[in-house]
C-alpha cells in the first residue's frame, strides 16, 4: 500500500504542477471561437432545435461520444469509432479539426479510414477558440435531453445524472465514465482517501476534513504512473466523464 500511495502522490504531484502551468493548449476565446465557428456553419447546426445537415448537430458535442448524435448517417469508419467508445475530449476535437482523415486514420490505426468532413482547421488558436465556442453548449444540450425522448439512450455520460448534494466540508468524486477506476481525493491538509470505484459510485473525504478544499485523481489502477487530477472545492463533486490518461480526462462542468 505505501508503494501505491507514493505512486498516486508523485503522479498527483506531476499533475498539479501541470495544472499550475495551464493545460498543453492555451484556453480559447469564446467570442472569436463564434467567428470561426461561422464556417463550421456551412455543414453543422448548434443551439437549441438544431437539426442534423451536411454534418451532424454539434450541442453538446463537446463530451459527447464520438458519431452518436441521433438519426444522422456518420461515414463507415466514424461508425467504427463510434465502437472504440472516443469521447469528444477537447484534445480529440483538437486532433479531428487539425485533419480529420489523419485523426481517423490514426485511431483506428488503419489507411484505409476516411471522414466525410474534408474540412480542416490549420491554425491552432482557432481550434482553440472554436472548442471554446463549443463548450458553451454543452448546457443547452443538458436540457434538450431530459425533452427529448429519444435522446436517452445516446444521452452523454456528462448528462447522465445531475451532480449529488455535497456537505460544504466534503470533497467528492463521481466516477460517471463507465469504467472501473482507481480514484483518490485529498484534503489539503494531506488527509487522503483511496479507492476502487465502479461506473456510477462516488467517493468523498470523510467530515470535517475538507474545509479548505483539495483534489481530487483517477488512475487507470493501483500500477498506473500517469492518470488526471483536478483541484476541488469542498461542498462540491467534481464528476469525471471520461478517462484518458496524461490529464486528459473529461470532467463535467
Ligand atoms: C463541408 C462540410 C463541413 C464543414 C465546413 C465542417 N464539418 Fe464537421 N463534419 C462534417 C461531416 C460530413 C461530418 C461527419 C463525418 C463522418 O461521418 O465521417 C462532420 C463531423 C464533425 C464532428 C463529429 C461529430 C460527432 O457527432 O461525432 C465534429 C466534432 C465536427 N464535425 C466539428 C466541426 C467543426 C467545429 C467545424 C468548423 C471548424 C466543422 N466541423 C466544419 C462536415 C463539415
């Protein structure tokens, strides 16, 4: 167990300066994201009723699993990624923009793999901003599903329950990406708490140890050097909605 615990402290460690010093991409800029994203419009509707077109509606898209939007016809190998379960991390959407073919081609590691979207976005502060633009739907789309029947299969794990209540001096972590994982949140004050949680469970410090906040860290399992962190408040559950190691993890908001 110490060996384990030293490996989540100096992973966590390595995460949190990697925290402190922004993530690999600088955070976009919404209102430029907007002009770029005018020439997404072409081929994708976004917002509220939007309808599939060219291209499938992008709410909500950011979190969501890749070629699941309802009733839209995807390529055959978006429909073979859509069986690999990617979710639309920031990083991904970053690597599909840059090139779709190549992110295709890359994921299913395969020549063969082609996208139906020819479109490419060269330069990285637009990807950055145009991500940015696209995060702001995210909540919109939460509401479209609870209307929408039909959505509730294909709901993404960021919808899939509202965050739980949290006494002001807990730190929680909900673990809503299917998986089984390892996870640890930690107080502050050093207090640590570790655990293997299942899809849908929750993990949270004990009373009274949380006050000030802390983080929270989810491994792959007890072996794994790398995984993500995230600072967390007291009276709140961060929820992770999809693990991809180097903190690339996506959380819900
Ligand atoms: C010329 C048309 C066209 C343009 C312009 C275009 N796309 Fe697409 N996009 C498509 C098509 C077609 C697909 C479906 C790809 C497939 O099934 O292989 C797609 C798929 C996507 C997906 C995957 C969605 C899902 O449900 O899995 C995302 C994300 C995306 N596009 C984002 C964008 C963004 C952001 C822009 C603007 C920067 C953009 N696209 C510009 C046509 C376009």
């Amino acid at each position: 167990m110490s060996i384990i615990s030293q490996n989540i402290k100096v992973s966590l460690s390595i995460c949190i300066i990697a925290l402190g010093m922004g993530a690999a991409h600088a955070a976009g800029d919404i209102e430029k994201g907007e002009k770029v994203f005018k020439k997404c419009k072409a081929c994708h509707k976004i917002g509220e009723g939007a309808k599939n077109a060219i291209g499938p509606v992008l709410t909500g898209v950011v979190g969501r699993k890749a070629a699941t939007f309802p009733d839209y016809s995807y390529g055959k190998s978006m429909r073979k990624v859509r069986e690999t379960g990617l979710v639309w991390s920031e990083e991904n959407l970053d690597g599909w923009l840059t090139n779709p073919k190549k992110f295709l081609r890359k994921i299913l590691d395969t020549r063969k793999a082609k996208a139906k979207m020819k479109f490419k976005l060269k330069k990285q502060a637009d990807r950055d901003n145009v991500i940015a633009y696209l995060k702001t739907f995210s909540v919109e789309m939460k509401k479209g599903a609870m209307k929408k029947d039909d959505m509730k299969t294909e709901a993404t794990p960021a919808m899939a329950k509202p965050a739980m209540a949290v006494a002001a001096t807990h730190i929680c972590v909900e673990n809503q990406s299917g998986k089984t994982l390892l996870f640890v949140v930690e107080a502050k004050g050093g207090e640590r708490v570790v655990k293997t949680l299942n899809a849908a469970e929750n993990l949270c410090t004990p009373q009274k140890m949380a006050d000030a906040g802390g983080t929270v860290g989810v491994f792959l399992n007890e072996d794994a050097l790398e995984g993500c962190s995230r600072l967390a408040k007291a009276g709140q559950a961060e929820r992770l909605v999809a693990y991809e190691p180097f903190d690339n993890c996506t959380w819900a908001q």
